[in-house]
C-alpha cells in the first residue's frame, strides 16, 4: 500500500516538473482512475489543465451531474453536449464492431477539437498498473480513449497513477476527497448503453435501458453481483390495459465473475426479479416484457454485443 499523503505530494511535484509552463488535457470518463489523474494534475497546474468530460449520451443515469458536481471546482472543466452527434454517428449501424468503432471515432472527434482549442500540449491519462500489464500483453485495448496519444501530435503523455493498483488509486481519491466518485460501482463498458440496445441505436432504446439498468442496479445491491443491468433486445407483444401492443423486450442479466473473463449468471430470488419486472415494464408503457437471463460465459458474453 503506498503513503497516500506523500504520494500525492510526490505526483503533484512530478507532474509541475513535467509539464512546466505549459497547457494539458485529460479525458474524464466518470471512473475512479481519470478521476484521480485529473485531481491530481489540476492541483499541480490549475486551470491550465482542462479536464474534458464528453457526455455521449449513451452513460449511466445520472452519470454527468456526477462529474459536473464532483469537479465544480475547477473552472476549466469542460462538459462537452455530443449525445445528438453521438447518435447521428451510430444511425443505421447494427453491427455491433462497427458502433464500438463509430463510437471511438467520434469520442476521438471531439477530444482532439477540445484539446487544440485548449492548446493542449500534454495529455494527462489515468493509466494504472493493470493497464499497463494488459495492454502491454495485448490482453485487452482501451476502448474509452484508445488512439488519442495518435491522433494530437501532444509533446508528452503524462500518467500520475502508472504505478498503483486500483485499491491503491481508491485510497487516493479518498485522500483527494472524491468520495463520490469511488462508490463501488459495477465495471461499465466503454461504449457504453450502446452495446446494451441490440441492434440499431436510438434514444428510445438507450432511454429504456438506461432507466432498467438504473433500476436492476438498486435491486440486486444486496446480492452483490460482479455486473447486474437490462438490456433492450427486440420486441414482443405484450397486453396494456385491453390492448395488445408491440412493445419492446428487456432482457435483464446479473452475474458473478471474478475477473470479466468467465461468469456465472445469478440465482436472484424470484420475488427479486419480480420486482425489477414491474418496475420496467411499470415504468415504461412501451416495454411489453421482461426477461432474465440465466446464460453463464461461456458460452454467452456479459454484454450482449
Ligand atoms: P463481455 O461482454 O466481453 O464483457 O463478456 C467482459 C467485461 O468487459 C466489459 N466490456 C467492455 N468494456 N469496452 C469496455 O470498456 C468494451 O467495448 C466492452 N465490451 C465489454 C463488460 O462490461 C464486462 O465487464
């Protein structure tokens, strides 16, 4: 475990000797790691860091009051509005590789404008030690600012917390006070509800499944899952009052998994499940069905695309 108040002392100092007089840019992307990294290097350089959250629509409920409260400090900060544009990217796209890449285009897009507006020279990263070892194996690339080192011609990459483990980096924040941000959250996948919505993207369906999700995630607090969150994955006929609609299916998953690579899908008590049933379809007149899935990985993945 490291000395949280000398660590932070040290990485302040590292990053002033780093970047000098000059400008950088961070990525903030609502997780414990970016958060750090741009605490950390805003209190080493101030409003010459310009901390850019990119709301694209496709985030957690309540995801972007989030960081706008956590960081109303500094100034800089930058809440970019790109939910239509995100959209407009991902229109007619069902092929689930392509709107993980239309959605990395597009994050890259706005980014990089934010970044020369901002004259950035340096781009500040929440890299941990994990990541390295992944990606150095190639295990895993990082989806959620994958490419941006490429794509800004940036005089240097600066990464504050490259050596520490995630529960190191927790401590950290603790220390920071960013206490909102490290609730123990459930992994959230780079593309966000994007790859919860099967097929083409629309802000019915994303809408849908970010209010299920939000609902799944308070039910099964108590049973503690490695993911739990519902996903919109075709339509169905359902009865509303004396009539018959075409509605749409949510289908809502919870597993356990150590690491993300295997999984086991969770035995919820059925009055659990009942209840997250009639809150969705309660909740949205044009749901007409809710399913669980009960699929391990293998041979399922967690996500559905
Ligand atoms: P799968 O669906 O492959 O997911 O069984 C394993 C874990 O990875 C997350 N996941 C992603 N994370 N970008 C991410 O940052 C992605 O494109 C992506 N796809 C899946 C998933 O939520 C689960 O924790």
């Amino acid at each position: 475990m490291v000395n949280t108040t000398e660590f932070i002392e040290d990485a302040v100092e590292e990053i002033q000797e780093q970047i000098g007089d000059a400008n950088a840019v961070i990525a903030l992307s609502g997780g414990v790691d970016s958060s750090v990294a741009a605490a950390l290097a805003y209190r080493a350089i101030g409003d010459r860091l310009t901390p850019v959250y990119v709301d694209t629509g496709l985030m957690r409920k309540g995801e972007t009051d989030q960081i706008r409260e956590t960081f109303s400090y500094m100034e800089s900060l930058r809440i970019v509005e790109a939910q239509d544009r995100f959209l407009e990217a991902l229109s007619g796209i069902t092929d689930p590789e392509e709107k993980r890449h239309a959605i990395g285009e597009q994050f890259i897009r706005e980014f990089e404008r934010e970044a020369t507006s901002a004259e950035a020279d340096y781009l500040v990263q929440g890299t941990i030690y994990p990541d390295r070892i992944e990606s150095e194996g190639n295990i895993k690339s990082h989806h959620n600012v994958g490419g941006l080192p490429e794509v800004v011609d940036f005089e240097g990459i600066v990464e504050p917390v490259r050596e520490l483990y995630k529960d190191e980096v927790r401590e950290v924040a603790r220390e920071l006070d960013l206490e909102e941000i490290i609730s123990e959250r459930m992994p959230f996948p780079g593309p966000g509800l994007a790859i919860r919505v099967v097929g083409e993207v629309t802000r019915e369906k994303v809408e849908i499944a970010r209010e299920a999700c939000h609902i799944v995630e308070e039910e099964v607090e108590d049973h503690d899952p490695w993911q739990a969150f519902a996903a919109v994955v075709g339509k169905g006929t359902g009865v509303k009052g004396d009539n018959r609609v075409h509605g749409w299916i949510v289908s809502v998953r919870s597993v356990e998994s150590r690491d993300g690579m295997t999984a086991r899908a969770q035995e919820l008590p059925w009055e659990t499940l009942q209840r997250i049933q009639s809150r969705i379809t309660g909740e949205n007149e044009n749901v007409a069905r809710v399913v669980y899935d009960v699929t391990h990985k293998p041979p399922a993945t967690i996500e559905y695309e």
